[in-house]
C-alpha cells in the first residue's frame, strides 16, 4: 500500500513578521531592542574587603587581647612582671645590636638562636638520614614491621630529656649530648609517618608493579617515593617542632651559647623582660619554621581532581 504525502503550497515559504504592541514587525522590535544600550550591571567591587577584614581583624583583637591580659597581670603582680610598654623598649635594645660578643657567655641573641639552629639541624639531619630510610624498610616489609613495631611503641612515650644523660654519659659533651637529644626526639615522627605512608599504598600499584616484575629500586623510586612523600614531609614538619621545642630545654640544662641557655642565664640574672623577649624569639622563629615546612608539604602534595 503506498502513502501519499500532500505539500502544502506555502510549505517553505517564510512566515508574516507578527507585529508588536506598537504596530511594529517583531524582528524590528527585536533589533531595536538589541540597538539600546543594555541597563548597567550592578557595581561589583574588585577588592574583596570581607576577606581581608577576616585575615586581618582576628589576629590583631587576638594579639591586642594578649597584650592586654599581659598588661593587667603586670598591674596586679606590681613589679614582678614587667609591662608590654618596658619590655618593648628592652627589646628595641636588644635587637639593636643582636650579634655583639663580650665573651664565651655574653653573646648577642642572634648568636644564641644561630646556635640553638646549628643543633637543630645537625641533630634533624641525623635524624632525617635514618628515620626515613628506616620507615620505609619498615613499611615495606611486613617481617621488620612486626620487629621493631614493639621497640617504637616502647621507647615513642619517653621524654627527650630522659635520653640527655645517657648523651652526656656516651659523647662526655654538652653539646653532641644536646644534639642527641635532638636526634632521639626527631626520628620518631619521620619513622612512624613515612612507614604509615608506604602501608597505604594502594594494593593495586604493588600488584602492578609484581605484574611488570620490577625492581626494588624501581618500585622505591617510581611507586613508594611519590605516594609517601607527603607522608614523609608531615613527620619532617612535626620533628621540626618537637626538636625546637626540645632544644630550649636540653640548653637550658647543658648550658653553653644557646637560645634556652640565655633563658636561664637571664632567668639568674633576674631580667624578667628578657626572658619575655625570648619567649616572643623562641616563639616567632618556631612560627617560621613552621610556615616554612607546611608550603613545602602543600607543594609536594597533589589532591586528585574531580570532574
């Protein structure tokens, strides 16, 4: 059975404009429309002040409230504490000539927090050169994680101070003692992040990595290195802070030239303002060394990105 299929004559032919509201064809209105100028768009500010007011604005109430309590426990203890307004002139002093040397034990405080840095990174060198390759074996291999899982577990808790004797005992030094104590109280972190790293290695690139029979070198540097790494620089971060936290006090003990040593021989001659000063030193270059480690994490360390 065939169908017929009917064209209407005026099939293809464009269709009449419709005329608008004021009589005018629609593709007219529509051009004229077009023509106008279009209503302005509402202003949009290119400096976002609302970030800047939440950067700036907390931390500054959070310093003026420090600075405050400060200023009212300086009030109600009479002498005893000095005020924010004595210790800035102090600092002023002390930070106007801070690498000046009357002596073995009278150094500016430039010389003391250069010192106390020495021993920091002599001590989280040593550490660092250990500690991670040691995470790795331990991570990937389940025999050595069972061996000395027991050892980390036990000797983890123990205070860093606890270790300065038997430095002081082993190296019949202050100094190498305090870098040891640095260096028992830094490879912790790096041994237990960077084998948790190498555990949490998907199964699958292992299993690859059997597939193409690889080597262990080849595994190491093409597998383990790139997943671990930002594993690793999480445990460097927190050795970094607990070897400079540990440092002031092994000083303090062992004396010598030293940012902890200027505490106590401040501490001795009673200049409390001082020991605020350092305080604040000790703190800020803790900051810095903070801030420093957490970049270079963020740029060693990739998000996966989703479409």
């Amino acid at each position: 059975m065939v169908s017929a299929v009917f064209h209407s004559p005026l099939q293809g032919l464009p269709e009449p404009a419709d005329e608008g509201a004021a009589g005018q064809p629609r593709a007219l209105a529509a051009a004229s429309t077009a023509a106008s100028p279009a209503p302005d768009a509402p202003f949009k500010p290119s400096f976002d002040w609302r970030a800047l007011w939440l950067r700036v604005v907390p931390p500054v109430l959070g310093l003026a409230l420090l600075v405050g309590l400060w200023a009212l426990v300086s009030i109600s203890t009479a002498s005893s504490i000095p005020s924010p307004q004595d210790t800035l002139k102090q600092a002023i002093d002390v930070f106007s000539d801070p690498f000046y040397r009357k002596g073995p034990n009278d150094q500016g405080v430039g010389w003391n927090v250069l010192s106390s840095l020495q021993r920091v990174a002599l001590g989280f060198g040593m550490a660092a050169a250990v500690g991670i390759p040691a995470g790795f074996m331990i991570g990937r291999f389940e025999f050595l994680s069972r061996m000395f899982n027991p050892l980390i577990s036990l000797l983890r808790p123990v205070s860093p101070l606890a270790w300065l004797p038997i430095g002081l005992l082993v190296f019949k030094g202050a100094n190498p003692a305090a870098i040891w104590t640095i260096f028992i109280c830094s490879i912790w972190p790096m041994i237990i992040n960077t084998a948790v790293g190498v555990q949490r290695v998907p199964a699958d690139y292992m299993n690859v990595a059997r597939v193409l029979n690889l080597s262990e070198w080849k595994i190491f540097t093409k597998i383990l290195f790139p997943a671990v790494l930002p594993y690793m620089l999480t445990g460097v971060r927190l050795a970094v802070g607990t070897a400079w936290l540990v440092i002031v006090a092994a000083e303090m003990l062992t004396g010598g030239v030293g940012i902890g040593f200027w505490v106590w021989d401040e501490w001795n001659n009673l200049n409390v303002r001082n020991i605020i000063i350092a305080i604040f030193v000790i703190g800020i270059v803790g900051l810095v060394l903070e801030f420093a480690l957490i970049k270079l994490a963020t740029a060693f360390t990739y998000e996966e990105v989703r479409t």
